[in-house]
C-alpha cells in the first residue's frame, strides 16, 4: 500500500502519536475538569499540556485556544459566533473555500443573519487582493478564507489580506485545514481567528480540530452544556475555551495530538513543505509532457504539496479504483469544494488528488507514475 490521500488525514501516524494515543486510554482514562480526584487532575494536567502547545504553534494565548471535533466544527464556531455577536452583516469569502465556510455562510443567509460576497481568486494574487478589496463595503464585518485550497494546493496571499482587514478593521478567519505544518502562519501574522484540524499537517489523531483567536472579535457559543465550570449558572460561561467546550472532549486524541505538534517540531515545517514539494514536482515533471494528463496548476502560483489533475476522456473515480486496486491510494470527485473545481472547470468528475506527506518516498511516487503511464481502461 502506498497512500498520498494526506489532504484528507496525513496516514501512517508518527508512533509517538500511536502510542501516546494508547497511554492515554490506559493512564488518564478520567474526565478532564469533571472532578476532583486524583486521575482527573492528571488527565486536565496532560489536556492543558497540549493547549499550551497548539496556543504556541499558532501564536495564541492558551486560554484562548479551543479544542473542537474537526476543522470543520472550529469553522463554524468562528464565523457563526462572530454573525451572531455582530448582528446582520456582510462577509466575504472567495472561490477556492471548503463547504466548511461556504456552507455555513449560506446557511446564515437563509436565515437573514448576514449576507455574503464570494471574491474571484483570477489568476494571480494581485487578482484576489483586489478582487477581495473591491468587494468591501461600510457594513462587512468578516473576511473568511483559506490559506491553500484543499482541491489543487494554491496558496494564498494570507498577509495581504491581513493588512486589509486591519485597514478596514474587519475579522479575518483563516482556514488551515491544509496548510498547518505546512506554512508557518500565526495569530502574530495579523491573523484573528485560525482554525485547523489536528489530524492532518499537525499528524495527531481524527477526532482533533482547533480554534485559536487574538480575542480582538467576541464570539458566541452554537451549543451550551457542562463545561465543568460554573456549573451553578444557568448560563453558558462567557468566557474561552469554557464557552466553546460543552461536554466531554475527545480527551486521548488531544492527549495525542501533543505527540504530533511534536513530531511536527522534531521534522521542522521548511524541511516538511521542502520534501514534500520535491515529490510533487518529480510527479507533475514526471507527467506534465503527457498529452493525456491535464495537471491543474499554474507557473503565476505558489501551491502546497496538493496536486489536482486528470487522465483526459477518464472518470477521475474510475482512475482511483484502478489505482487502489494496485495499491496506490488517492481521492478522486469533487473534495468537498465545489467552487473550486467549478474554478478549474474540471468538469462532471471532479478530479484526482496527489497529497504526499513526510513519509512518502521517491519510489513511491516513481510507482504511481508507471502505474499511471500503463493506465488502460
């Protein structure tokens, strides 16, 4: 088996992160911040460890970093807290998000809490920074983006983009779902609000998302329970991560997770994204002279290690079964992210994914790319 489906959760795990995994089962099997008692206090012990570690990774105060289920769910906390905390407003997005922003920024528009504003990435970073500026009006209170589209890798101008927020005064939530480990971005680059999955560039467990912000913009809770905090209070507690963590988290994934923050540390993220991109450009340099392979990239943009392309006249679904059935494991359709494939106009089949990781070899890629060049339907 040979996987390059790391966009989707970086596999295998570190062992660290594996055995820590285990530990904590085995160790601190108590309910962190729900009593008392020794094993508890153990177990809030080894969670607030890895709070501190994702607070520094991302430039954050601890008590202000969140442990959620998944990027998905720290996206919505972001931009449906700063909706409701801001009443009816205008918010911008643009055309490579995840359903993870677009979808919750539709669903705030059915229900007449904001409106919205999606900004065309062009082909160049001037393009969107422009696109996104010509777009902001008196009542825009949000800038949601990512930093590298999950579906072809293109990377964004995250810091341009935080000099116009700041000149506007408008939040900026950034989506990491793809770019932490990868690109060293932090709250201390201007940036508001970040939210990443623990499971992919971090190589902590599934289960494992984070919220991290400067505090500058209030948010509001989307659900209320016990947070082993001010349980006599009717009220949800107003105050993070407290607000933002009803009920139980997923105590051993966070446990492990630390493993993985560490792990990330040990590798470095330049030599991380440095390997990374070499294997997909030994792929797409591989592949590129091919008259029966579109590869959906740019020589305008940066990208991370995500390569989207296609066999031409295939069924990108049909293609990833040939591949998985010889061992070569990639995600085919439409990754979750129907404005950017619409973007690259990749067509009914959406397209094949090559998403490398730090275990990944030359060899590796060597293998898919015969694989590929014998391809018979």
């Amino acid at each position: 088996m040979i996987y390059f489906d790391n966009a989707a959760t970086t596999y295998p795990k570190p062992l660290a992160v594996v055995r820590e995994a285990e530990r904590a089962l085995l160790d601190y099997g108590a309910n962190p911040g729900r009593a008392g008692h020794r094993l508890s206090a153990l177990t809030s012990l080894k969670v607030y460890e890895t709070r501190e570690k994702c607070a520094s990774f991302f430039g954050a105060e601890a008590e202000n970093t969140v442990f959620t289920l998944n990027c998905t769910e720290a996206l919505n906390f972001a931009i449906k807290g700063v909706a409701e905390k801001t009443g009816f407003c205008h918010m911008i997005t643009t055309d490579l998000e995840h359903n993870s922003v677009i979808r919750p920024l539709e669903r705030l528009r059915l229900q007449h809490k904001i409106a919205y504003s999606v900004a065309k990435s062009g082909d160049t970073d001037d393009e969107l920074v422009k696109n996104i500026g010509m777009l902001i009006k008196g009542s825009t209170r949000l800038i949601v983006m990512t930093a590298g589209c999950n579906v072809d890798g293109r990377i964004t101008p995250t810091k341009k983009i935080v000099e116009l927020a700041k000149k506007y005064g408008i939040c900026l939530i950034v989506d990491m779902a793809q770019a932490s480990g990868i690109l060293p971005l932090t709250l201390k680059d201007g940036i508001n609000i970040i939210c990443a999955p623990g499971h992919k560039g971090l190589y902590g467990p599934m289960g494992t998302g984070i919220l991290c912000t400067d505090g500058k913009y209030p948010l509001s809770s989307l659900m209320e329970g016990g947070t082993g905090s001010q349980s006599l209070d009717i009220n949800q507690p107003s105050f993070l991560p407290d607000m933002l963590e009803s009920g139980t988290i997923n105590t051993s994934g966070v446990i492990a997770l630390a493993k993985g923050i560490d792990f990330v540390h040990s590798k470095g993220i330049d030599n991380i994204r440095t390997h990374e991109n070499m294997l997909c450009d030994l792929f797409i340099n591989k592949l590129s002279d091919r008259n029966n392979i579109t590869i959906y990239r740019s020589k305008s943009l940066s990208y991370l290690p995500v390569v989207a392309f296609n066999l031409k006249g295939e069924d990108s679904s049909y293609v990833a079964q040939y591949l998985s059935d010889r061992g070569i494991y990639l995600r085919a359709g439409f990754h979750c992210n129907f404005l950017a494939h619409k973007k690259l106009g990749t067509g009914t089949g959406g397209a094949l994914r090559f998403a490398p990781s730090v275990f990944n070899t030359r060899n590796d890629v060597l293998k898919l790319i015969t694989i590929i060049s014998d391809f018979k339907h």
